[in-house]
C-alpha cells in the first residue's frame, strides 16, 4: 500500500509552506502545489494522496472547482478547505459535495493538524477496505465455474447431498470442490465463508452506489 | 449804493453819475448770472435789470411793464407773498424765497429770490427793497428727480414688505421700520442708534464675514452689501438675516454718509439648509465609511494570509522542539508567545470585519462553544468591571452549526451586554448563566440569562422592536439586529423568560449534519 501522502494546495507561497512544514510535524510526508491545475496533471500524487488542504479563491481553478473535477474523475480523497474567504453558496457547495471540513483563516494550527491526522486515518481505512474487496475479489475469480457453484450452495445453507442433487455430481465430488473453495477463499469455516460472501455482495452494492 | 441807469423806465431826477466803484458792482453781478430788482414803495416803481426778464425769456422792454406777480405760478403764490410780507415788515430780516415763475414761452421757471429792506422810515415802514433772482430750474429739477425715484422706491419697498433700515453713518442713527423692528422682536417707536444694531447684535462668529462685506462695500470696492448673518433678538436668541445695502449719499472725499437697505428673516430656511448640508455631509461620511469599510475588508482579507502564515510556522518550531527536548524550553515560551500574538492580531483582524462588513455572512461550520468562549474571554473586562460571574455550561457532543462566526460572536456579545446592563443596579450576586443544548428538530439552543430585574414595560410588548430602548444614550438596534442575524441563519431569537428575578433570552441555530 502506498505511504499516506498529504497534499497541499495555496497559491499564497508562505501560507503553503508554513502548511507542508506543519503537516510534516505529524511524520506525514507533503506534496505541495501552487495552483489546482498542476495538482490535476500530477496522476501519482492524486494516486497516493490520503488527504487534500486546500485554499479555496486561487487564481485559475478555485479550491471548489478542484474538488469537483476530482469528484467527475472518481478520486474520492478527503478534502479540507482552508480560505479566508466563505460565503453562504460556497461553504454550503463545499459541504455537499462531501469536504472533509471548511477551515478560515488564520486558523488554530492543532485542529488543522487534528483535521488531517483523522482525514489521513479515514482515507486509510477505506484505501484498507477497497484493498482487502480487490483481494477477495481476486481470490473469487480464481474459482472454477464448478467451484462457484458449489460455493453459491454451501452460502446456501445446502447440504452436501443437496449440492449433489442439484448440481448432478458425486457427493465425494463436492466434498472435492467444497475443500479447494475453502482453501482458495482462505477462509477457515462456514461463518467466516459466508461472512466474507456477504460482506462483499454488499460492499458491491455500495461501491455502485 | 448806486443803481446801474435803467433803460426805459420813466428818468428819475437827479441819476447819480456811473462811477468805477459803482461799474464793478454792475459788472460783477451781470457775470454772476443773476437778475436785479430795486423796489421803492413809495412811488410802487420797480427796476429790474435785463437779466431779471432773460432769464424769463423777455427782452428788456417787456420786462419793464410785467407785473411779478401774476408770473408767481399758483401753488408757489401764497408763500411767495406770505415771506414778502414777513420781510416788508420786519418780520424776517431777509427775504428768501423759492417759486416758479412762467416764462414767455408759457413754461415755468423756478426762480430763488433773495433780498432785504435797506431804507426804512422813521416810523419803520419799508422804503426801499433790493434784491435777486437765481435761475434755480436745472437744480430743482435734480432735486425733484431725486425726491421722485426715493418716493417710488420707497413704494416700492414698502409694498414688498422687506424691513428696512436708513442708516446715517457719520451722525449715527438708524432708522429701522416696523418689520425689522418686529423680526428682532424690538418694541415700540423708540429711535435706533446704529451702534445698537450693528456691530453690537451680530453674532460672533458672523462678526467678521459681515463685517468684512460691509467694509468692502462701503469703500466702494463691491457695487452692494449683500450678506446673511445672525442678529441678536430682544429675547436673547438669534435669529438668519438676509441683509442688502447700499451707499446712498457719500462725502467729498468718497467716505459713505448714509446707507439704506433691506432686511430679511430668513433663518427657517437657513435651518433647513443646514440641516441638509449636515445630512449630505453625514450621508458624504457614510459613503467614506462604507469605502473605509470596503478597504478594510479587503485588508483584513490580505493580513489573514501572513498571519496564517505565522501561526503555522510558529507551530513548526513548536513541534520540532518537542524532538529537542529540555533543551529547548527557554525557547518554547517565546514561540508559544508568537503564536498567541499571531491568534490575537487573527480575532482583531476577524472583529474588523464584523464591523464593516454588510450584507451576506460569511459562513462555516462552527463549533458552539468556541464561540461562546471567545465572546466571554473577550467580554472578561467589562463582565470584571460588572462584577458579574459567568457560567457557561455547554452539553456534550453538541453538533456545529452552518454560521457566520463573527455575526454570532455578534448576537452574544450584545445579549450579554444587555445581561450585564439588566444587572447593573443588582446588589445581590451578579450571575450570567450561557447554555447549551440541542434542540428540537435538529438545531443546537442557547440561551443568556441574567439576574436582573426583568424587562422594563416599554419594551415588554417587544423588545425586538427596532429603536426600543429604555437606555438613555441607547439607538434601540442591537436585538433588532440580532434577531435579523438568528433568522438569517435559520433560527429564531425570543424571550424565555422575564420576571423580577431575571430574564432568559433564548436563540436556535440549525445545526450542521455530520
């Protein structure tokens, strides 16, 4: 997994640097950018960012319209916004579309630290979640046609004799393709097979969503 | 004294002879212009010289045989004879008298005549009376002209209603006419020296100015005075004229001898225009106000940078010190110091912008009680000075809400301005309870309350009233106004409670999902 990577985004170059320096007191390392549009051609930096403080009036692309852009292209990084600035639409704008939190300026450097330190552990745990889906994910792919179906009636509740009957092999065959699904799944019981089953069907459906 | 030899009049007995002495008289008053006539009353005959009948248009020969008093025009007869008279017996002890005689071409002519008795008899009858007549027509006719345009204008002023004041600079007097009289509230028929009016009733701070105009007038440099000042009235108050004058008569050597003019009331409109210079000059301060506001905004906008600057480079050093360890500490406090300044100059820069901005808040997600323990740490010198005690108590895990910070800082700081106002005459303990708790329908509810003694009646009804104040130096805005904000965030402000114990205001704010 990528090391957790904070990005900075403020055209005001004091600002900017006093905000990467004050970030690196976590231990976290920060890359910063003078202007959205720099950010946006940066594929690794938008790859590895856990977390985006960004100002909101710069010149060229405002700090919202970043967080849109970023929002069309499916990264969905926790932002905070950090401005001087603030009216009523653009706040309420901001909020909607899912920041992390509106900072104004001068703020009290502790709650942008805590800020991000909790941005940083949220992105973790869902890069963590969405990590662990694409392994089981694979581990699922890597069943046989046969092997599904035999999983799709152990999740079932189907005895051995029942995925028998129902798929026309031997119960000796199943018990085969029952052991291989276990090991292939790693999973070491029932529960935790359908657990995993479950949790990923619904995982799916929210990933979608 | 000899006579000069008449030309066609019956010859006298014994004409003494012309003599050099006699030729001088003769010469000096044919140049003067003027007519000669010699009367002896005994024999009733008349000589007049040739320039007696030219002045009147007739030759020599006819003015010998006119008869003076059928020339007397008939308005000027009765005083022409009336002073003859008084001089023939001795009433007077010179003849001097002014008239119009007709002439040959059946004009008028006005004739000043001048002469004595010489020789009386010794009972005292007059028996012999001298004397000349002065062609007076083209000096009349000024003087009439003169008399004329003063009557016409005196109509003419008189039918206008001005005031009017004729002031005798060297002798001193002034006269003023009833209305002026009435507009300094001047009694009575009693005369007006100059000097009571001017410079003595002039307001100071007019002084000079009219002084100034009437100087400059009065040497000739301006053709009028024309000038508006404040005259002392009788009951002591002032009161706008408008004052016009000029220079009617002047001496030989150009100084002003007498002055006539106008004067006006005109201080209700002299009030109103001041009232609206004082408006334009307001509305002028307010306009610099707005710009200074805007300017300031915008500074604050730019300070907030650096400062933001500061406080996060202050909290670098800070945190890479903790790696330093003990080593560090004489160089902690400074720095924590340099931040607290950065914070301190952030919430005047922050209050800046409370005051001059208008129009839409400038929101985001606050949290409650950082709010109300910024207000009350920024109130603490006058609840000290109050002696009131503050308890806040705020629930826990209340969520934030959508707001303009400054605007809320606003809202508490003038309900407990008011707390503390409410408590002032308290001599038991001075409490100022601030709560917080969620509300219903998701908001977060707070509420101020003071000890003191309950809303005064007049604003019981409303206190939220726009210029419902029951303070004396009070504008009545502040809860208008924060009723304005509250609902502008969304909530509601009103009155909890108010008894003689104390009174509880109470407000809501949306709170902020997640």
């Amino acid at each position: 997994m990528d090391d957790p990577l904070v990005c900075v985004v403020d055209d005001d170059d004091a600002v900017r640097l006093s905000m990467s320096l004050l970030i690196e007191t976590l231990g976290l390392p920060v890359q910063s950018f003078a202007s959205a549009l720099e950010v946006l051609s940066d594929e690794e930096v938008l790859r590895r960012a856990h977390c985006l403080v960004l100002d909101v009036r710069m010149p060229g692309l405002s700090g919202v319209g970043l967080q849109e852009r970023l929002g069309r292209l499916g990264h969905t990084l926790p932002i905070i916004f950090v401005s001087a600035h603030g009216d009523v639409p653009m706040v309420a704008r901001a909020m909607r579309e899912g920041a992390f939190d509106f900072l104004q300026k001068p703020f009290n450097e502790q709650a942008l630290l805590d800020r991000v330190q909790e941005a940083v552990q949220f992105a973790a745990a869902r890069r963590a979640a969405r990590a662990r889906l694409a392994e089981i994910q694979l581990r699922v792919d890597s069943l046989t046609a046969r092997e599904s179906d035999v999983m799709a009636g152990m999740v079932a509740g189907r005895l051995n004799k029942q995925i028998a009957e129902d798929l026309g092999i031997s119960i000796k065959t199943v018990e085969q393709h029952r052991a291989r699904v276990m090991e292939k799944l790693q999973v070491d019981s029932l529960a935790e097979l359908v657990r995993l089953v479950v949790g990923m069907g619904l995982s799916e459906a929210s990933k979608n969503g | 004294m000899a006579v000069e030899q008449p030309q066609a009049i019956p010859a006298e007995a014994d004409a003494p002879p012309p003599d050099a002495a006699a030729e001088r008289w003769r010469l000096a008053l044919e140049a003067s212009g003027d007519g000669v006539w010699d009367w002896h009353l005994a024999s009733g005959h008349e000589y007049r010289s040739p320039l007696w009948g030219a002045m009147l248009g007739y030759t020599p020969d006819e003015t010998a045989g006119l008869e003076w008093r059928h020339l007397l025009h008939p308005e000027d007869r009765d005083e022409a004879l009336r002073r003859l008279e008084a001089c023939l017996h001795g009433s007077t002890a010179a003849y001097e008298a002014e008239f119009r005689l007709l002439g040959k071409d059946g004009k008028y002519r006005w004739v000043q005549a001048r002469g004595r008795v010489c020789e009386r008899s010794a009972a005292g009858d007059p028996v012999r009376f001298v004397g000349t007549h002065r062609d007076i027509s083209v000096a009349h006719a000024e003087i009439e002209n003169l008399r004329k345009s003063e009557r016409l204008w005196r109509f003419a002023l008189e039918g206008h209603g001005d005031a009017r004041w004729d002031w005798s600079i060297d002798g001193g007097e002034i006269y003023v006419s009833p209305s002026f009289r009435s507009i300094i509230g001047l009694c009575g028929n009693r005369p007006v020296r100059g000097n009571d009016i001017w410079p003595e009733r002039l307001h100071p701070a007019d002084l000079r100015r009219a002084m100034a105009v009437f100087d400059a007038h009065l040497r000739g440099r301006e053709q009028i005075a024309d000038v508006e000042f404040r005259l002392r009235c009788e009951d002591g108050a002032y009161r706008w004229v408008a004052v016009r004058g000029k220079v009617m008569e002047r001496n030989a050597a150009g100084q002003a001898l007498r002055m006539t003019g106008t004067v006006r009331d005109v201080h209700d409109r002299h009030l109103a225009v001041e009232r609206e210079k004082r408006q334009a000059q307001e509305l002028a301060h307010a306009g610099r106000l707005i710009h200074v506001g805007e300017m300031a905004t915008a500074l604050a906008h730019e300070l907030n940078q650096p400062l933001t600057a500061i406080r996060n480079f202050s909290g670098v050093v800070l945190r890479r010190l903790d790696a330093v360890g003990p080593l560090a500490d004489p160089l902690r406090e400074p720095l924590q110091m340099i931040a607290q300044q950065a914070l301190r100059a952030g919430e005047i820069v922050h209050r800046v912008r409370g005051f001059v901005r208008k129009g839409r808040p400038v929101t985001a997600p606050v949290a409650i009680g950082s709010v109300v323990r910024s207000v009350v740490r920024f109130m603490q010198p006058d609840l000290g000075a109050n002696n009131v005690r503050v308890v806040v108590d705020l629930a826990e895990g209340l969520p934030r809400v959508l707001a303009d910070r400054v605007q809320l800082e606003q809202v508490l700081a003038n309900l407990i301005r008011n707390a503390i106002d409410a408590m002032a005459a308290l001599t038991g303990e001075r409490v100022l309870r601030i709560t917080a708790r969620p509300g219903a329908d998701g908001c977060v509810e707070l509420a101020v309350a003071d000890k003191g003694p309950g809303l005064a009646d007049a604003i019981r009804a409303d206190p939220f009233l726009p210029f419902a104040t029951t303070k004396a130096d009070g504008v009545g805005l502040g809860l208008a106004i924060c009723r304005t904000i509250v609902e502008n965030h969304g909530g509601r402000l009103w009155v909890e409670h108010s008894s003689p114990t104390g009174t509880t205001f109470c407000f809501t704010l949306p709170a902020l999902a997640g």
